[in-house]
C-alpha cells in the first residue's frame, strides 16, 4: 500500500481511473488463487488416496485450503526444480571447473561427470558429447551408457536410447532398478515397435511394477484389440497404486487417472 500511496504522487497519475491499480492487482491476485483452488482440487480428486478429508477443506476452508494441500500434499509428490537457464547460471562455475577437469584428467569418470552436469542444464547436445568421449575410452561403461541413454531421451532419439539401453540390460539386467529397462520400453513404443514392446514391458511388469510400464503395455494391448488383458492390466494399475503408501500414490496418481479414462473408453466399446 505504501507503493502505491507513492505512485498516487506520480506525475500523471490523476489521469488513470481512481482505484485502477489496486484494482488489477487484487483482480490478478484473486484470479490467481482461484486458479490454484481449481488446480488443487482436481490433483486432489484425481490423485489423493485420503481425498474426503482434503476435499472437505479445500471446499468449506477455501481461504487456507489450496495452500495447505499445494504445500503438504502437491509439492511432496512432485519433483519440481529450477528451471534450466536458472540452473545453468548457477551452476557455470561448477561447469567450467568439471570441463577443465575431464580435458586435463581425461579418464570416463571425468566426462561422466562433467556430462551429467550438461545434462541437468539442458545442454543436451554437449552432454551427448561428454558422455561419447566417456565411452570412446570404455565402451561398456554403465554410467556413462546410462547418461547417453538420458541425454538421448531428452532429444527424443529412441533409437538411440534403445541402443544405449539394450547395451547396458546385456551387461547388467538390473541396473538402476529397472529405470533402464522402463526407458528401453518407451523406446520401443516411440518407435511403433509393438510386438517387441509388448514382449518386453511384459517381462518388465512381473519384475518390476512401475505404472507407467503397466499403462503403456494396457495401451499397447488395447491398440491391438485385446481389451480384456488392456483392462486386467489397467485395474492392476490402480490396485498397485491403492495398495501404495501414500506418498507414492500421489507420486504415481497421474497414471492411475489416465488408467481409469482407458479402461472408461473400453467399456464404453
């Protein structure tokens, strides 16, 4: 308020409508807020195992509601960071000084990690580099496949990220837990590879249940006209996720939604 008594002594002010600037700022705010009340409301109804509480605070508490749900619920399930330019300015010293070590040390270990820094600003294309550099000296190196794979992903190249990925499960079925696996399945999917893709999200799915494995090989089934396994599948999905602590499930909420709109599409068949 004191900024705009300030601003009422301006020159020219007397012109602007009386009121005008308080008036789109509390306009701006409170469409704002309504925005986030909607956003969280939805997340809540599509993703929140605990919903009945939530959603009776979100509609009968609606000053503090969206706050307390976007701060204790929303934030905790998602993996939001700085954007890339804000990274890359952050971290260019941390940058120029992992250059310098990978050129004068030269072993994979440095471009690895030089790479990996590249690739959490967003200079994809220069990632790919390091990490090449990486395995033109140790070609089976599962870091530096791993970070190929990764920098692969973000440029969309499947075929590419199939390569790296096949190269790493022929070295090491288990690496990462099953991440590369998954990634090797979407893959095969980008690359309208569907029976490949079925047989192997299929053997990812009995080893390892990620959702999104589970809804992509439902949607691969429903794609080929085999709506009751697409539909065995989806209600596993959303039993996984309901069995899931809660963290987890808000974590994952995004494919039990898009599970029970596939399995509404099929049943309206």
């Amino acid at each position: 308020m004191f900024l705009l008594a300030q601003l009422s002594d301006a020159p020219g002010w007397h012109m602007l409508p009386g009121g005008w600037l308080g008036e789109m700022f509390g306009g701006l705010l409170g469409l704002a807020y309504g925005i986030l009340w909607f956003w969280m409301l939805l997340h809540c109804i599509r993703t929140e195992p605990d919903r009945q509480t939530w959603l009776w605070l979100l509609i009968f508490v609606p000053v503090i509601g969206p706050l307390a749900y976007f701060t204790t619920r929303f934030l905790p399930s998602t993996e939001l960071r700085p954007p890339a330019f804000m990274r890359r300015w952050t971290r260019g010293n941390e940058l120029n000084r992992l250059e310098t070590a990978a050129i004068q040390i030269g072993n994979p270990h440095q471009f690895i990690l030089w790479g990996d820094a590249l690739r959490d600003v967003g200079r994809f294309d220069e990632a790919a580099t390091a990490y090449q550099r990486a395995l033109a000296k140790e070609p089976q190196n599962l870091p530096a496949l791993w970070g190929a794979a990764q920098a692969a992903m973000a440029q969309r190249r499947p075929a590419e990220v199939r390569e790296f990925t096949t190269r790493i499960m022929e070295k090491d079925p288990q690496y990462k837990f099953g991440d590369v696996s998954l990634a090797c399945g979407r893959s095969l999917v980008d690359l309208n590879e569907t029976p490949i893709a079925i047989d192997h999200l299929e053997r990812h799915v009995h080893r390892w249940r990620h959702p999104e494995a589970v809804y992509l090989l439902a949607s691969l089934h429903a794609d080929q006209g085999n709506s009751q396994v697409a539909r065995d599948h989806l209600q596993a999905l959303i039993y996984d996720v309901n069995g899931s602590p809660a963290a987890i499930a808000r974590r994952h909420g995004r494919w039990k939604s898009r599970a029970r709109q596939l399995l509404k599409r099929l049943e309206s068949k």
